[in-house]
C-alpha cells in the first residue's frame, strides 16, 4: 500500500472501521480466491463482476449487485462496501 492511500484511508476514518475501499475489497477477493485453488476462473470471474459493479457506481449508475452495500464518504465522495456484504456476495458468487 502506497503512503498516498495509508494517509487518505487514516482521514477517512478507515483503518479500525468495517468499511472497505475498492482497493481493500480487489485485495480481500484476491486472497479468498487463492484460498480455494480449484476456482481459479471463477474467482477471475468474481473479481471482474465486481470491477464492473464499481465502475457503475461511481459513474451514477444503479447498484446492479444487490449484496453488495455500499456508501459514499460523505467527505471524499468514495465508495465505501462494507465487509460483511463482501462476504455475502463472495459466498453467492463461488457457490
């Protein structure tokens, strides 16, 4: 993690929070994927899923993953997701 994205996440307010940056939720999907070594496409799948989803978001488009909660920083206008709903969406899209 860059010094950059420490400080932004420390004004955030992240570091002891269950809210999870895109970065956080690309980095905790990786390290489930890895995990289970039988779904090595699925997890590409999963993490591409997701990728699409963010980027919907943050152009204004509707939530098209309904597991997946999210809010924005009410300062720095971020997507936030929080670490529950990551793991209720993982879970429903590997099983």
């Amino acid at each position: 993690m860059g010094v950059r994205l420490a400080m932004r996440k420390e004004l955030m307010g992240l570091n002891n929070s269950d809210m999870l940056t895109a970065d956080d939720v690309r980095a905790h999907l990786t390290h489930q994927v890895k995990q289970q070594p039988h779904s090595t496409h699925k997890g590409f799948s999963v993490i591409s899923k997701f990728n699409d989803n963010h980027s919907q978001l943050l152009s204004g488009d509707n939530n098209r993953e309904r597991l997946l909660e999210f809010q924005r920083h009410r300062l720095f206008k971020d997507v936030l997701y929080t670490k529950q709903s990551v793991d209720a969406w993982l879970n429903s899209q590997i099983n």
